[in-house]
C-alpha cells in the first residue's frame, strides 16, 4: 500500500461516491447514472468502505476493481486487507452500531477471496490532485485518522485543522455517511459526497454521490440523490441473514441506532434533505 497516490492536474469533471457498502445495486445504478452524465469508470473516485451493511461484499467490490475505480482504503479494507476480527468502524463499544457490525462484518469477511484481499491491501490511503488551481487531498474519515467521524455540526476549528494537516485547499471525505459540503471563512472546503450504499436517514430510500466540475474560483460540488432498487437490496439482505435494521433503512429511509450522531444531526432524522438547498448553501456552522 502506498499512503498517498496522485492523479496531478484535473481539468474535467470527476464523479465522487463513498460507502458502496457492498449494495450492488445502489453500485450499478450509479454507473448507470454516470454514464448518462459522461462521466467514465476512470473519472470515479470511491472514498472507501466498499463493503459494508449490504450483502454483495464480494460482487461489489469485484466490480469496483474490475471498472477502474480510482479507490481508496476506508476502515474496512483495511480490515479485511489484514483479516482482523473486526471492522474498526469508530463505534463506542458495546453500541448499537457496533453489536450490529459484528454481524455484517462477518458476513464480508467470509465472501473475500485473496484477490480482493491483495487489491485492498494494494489502495493508497489518500489521493492527492488540483484542480483549478486548488490542491486537494481524498481520505476516508480524516487525514490524520481513518475512522474519524467529520460531521457537518462539527466546529469550524475542527475542519480547519485537518484541511490543515491536509495540505490542501479542498478536502474530499467519506465514512460518515450524509452529504454535505462545507466552506470555512477562508474559502477551503470540507466535501463528503454522501452513502452510496446506505440511506442518509433522511425518511427517503435516496443513496447519494456528487460530481466535482472546475470552476472559477475553485472545484465546484453538486449533490445528487440516486433512486435505485432498493427492495432487491433489502430482500438480499434478509436471505442472507444480515440485520434487519439495516434492511429496513434501505427502505424507510432510517438508521436503525443514531448512537453515533451528534444532536444536530440526530434532531434532523426523518427530515427529507432537499437537494436544492444542499447545492446551494455555503454549509457554515456556527464555529
């Protein structure tokens, strides 16, 4: 593994998406989708966790290396990679969150191959370019810290001091699962594309990626909400015996624990995210 890998100048639109999640249709809705906006599998970067809550571990992250993905290592490939006993998510011991990935977790494990196991082992940590003009850096939680949960609430102090440790201007993230994109008052930015593979418990079954453009003043971010055949993933899910927690957010929109949210974002559960207003505000919390 390399820790950082870099593409050097970009000058033309990128699609980005994290937590695949192992959900192969959520996955193949994607590509879909990204073919329509004339985008390749060469221009996709995965900000990590290609296998997750979802029961395709194998086909998912099988179709993520055979289509080129430019991907990076989340929590659980680095896991898997190693074939440790668990997925190293950041949960607090003995949480929801954490009883139930014993049994996802478990369930990816036993579908790797050592092909896949030598691929994620293979997967920088980080993926560094610019583009106009902005130098940006790709992690998975944070730079400093695979796991890191970045929320949207999170003082603006906290941002500014891992762009810092960055060395960038513009930071592309994943592992927490909602989208957002946050600007501080000197204009660098936090970007988390959103779930690929998991809903954004919003009470919608919507899974989510965002395209990265050049602009004037910098990258440009624009959400997207994916429909796809979320059934199909639920019911895969239930013959597999995996969590019907998990199951039934595919289709309620719901987590089944927010035993990992801060309050603003728990206070927003069930609320539908509107994509016009995702796109359109600067994303500043009170610092």
């Amino acid at each position: 593994m390399t820790s950082s890998f870099s593409l050097g100048p970009i000058d033309e639109p990128l699609l980005i998406c994290g937590g695949a999640y192992g959900n192969l249709e959520a996955f193949e809705a994607m590509i879909s989708r990204a073919e329509t906006l004339g985008i390749a599998p060469s221009r996709i970067i995965h900000t990590g966790d290609v296998i997750a809550y979802c029961a395709d571990a194998r086909a998912t992250a099988e179709r993520v290396r055979h289509l080129g993905l430019l991907s990076i290592r989340g929590n659980v490939e680095d896991q898997l990679a190693e074939d440790a006993d668990d997925c190293a998510c950041g949960f607090q011991a003995g949480s929801a969150c954490d009883v139930l990935a014993r049994s996802w977790y478990a369930h990816a494990r036993a579908q790797m191959t050592d092909e896949l196991s030598a691929w994620m082992a293979d997967l920088p940590r980080h993926i560094t370019f610019s583009m106009s003009g902005k130098r940006v850096r790709v992690v998975h939680g944070s730079p400093g810290q695979v796991n890191r949960f970045m929320w949207q609430s999170l003082p603006s102090a906290d941002f500014a001091g891992e762009i810092g440790q960055a060395c960038a201007d513009v930071v592309i993230a994943g592992h927490t699962g909602l989208p957002f994109t946050r600007t501080l008052p000197d204009g660098r930015v936090w970007h988390n594309s959103g779930g690929l593979g998991m809903v954004a418990n919003d009470g919608t079954p919507r899974v989510w990626f965002a395209v990265m453009a050049p602009g004037r003043n910098g990258p440009e971010f624009t959400h997207y909400a994916l429909d796809y055949d979320h059934g199909l993933a639920a019911q895969k899910m239930r013959d597999a015996g995996l969590p019907e927690g998990y199951a039934n957010a595919l289709e309620t929109g719901l987590w089944p624990s927010l035993d990992i949210l801060p309050e603003a974002e728990s206070a927003r559960t069930g609320q539908p995210i509107d994509l016009d207003e995702l796109n359109g505000r600067s994303g500043q919390a009170a610092a």
